[in-house]
C-alpha cells in the first residue's frame, strides 16, 4: 500500500512541477527605441526617416539599431 501511495505523490509532484516550472515566452521581445540627441548609421543597412516631425533611425538587419531623435519641446513653440 506504501508504494501505490508513494507513486500516487510521485505523479502528483511532477505535475505541480509543470504548473510551477518558468516557461519561455512564445513570443520574442523586440528592442525599442533608444532615445539620442545625435543620431548615426550604424550599419550599411540602416536609414533615416522622418515620424511626426522627430528624425528616425531604422535598420531592416539589425533591429538593435533603431533610435529616434530627443522629444524637443522648444521646436513646438
């Protein structure tokens, strides 16, 4: 009776396990944008844009490399 309990806990165990056990995300998290006052070209694939009257930095290669131009309240005035 002893080893039908101690499996019965056994099985138990592993399934609370499952419940517990960190899971990756099933979707990759992508870099932002990172904010600079001067903006580069890092790669040969990278280009500038222009959204909402801020200059960006997009690369198609390298999605690390996509920046946009410091938010500059004296330019609204």
């Amino acid at each position: 009776m002893s080893g039908v309990l101690s499996k019965t806990l056994s099985q138990g165990n592993t399934i609370i396990r499952q419940f517990l056990a960190a899971r990756s995300p099933l979707c990759q998290e992508v870099a932002g944008f990172k904010v600079k006052s001067r903006l580069k070209l890092r790669c040969r694939c990278c280009y500038f844009i222009r959204v909402d009257g801020r200059l960006h930095v997009e690369c198609n290669e390298n999605p690390r490399h996509k920046a946009r131009e410091v938010f500059d309240v004296k330019k609204l005035w």
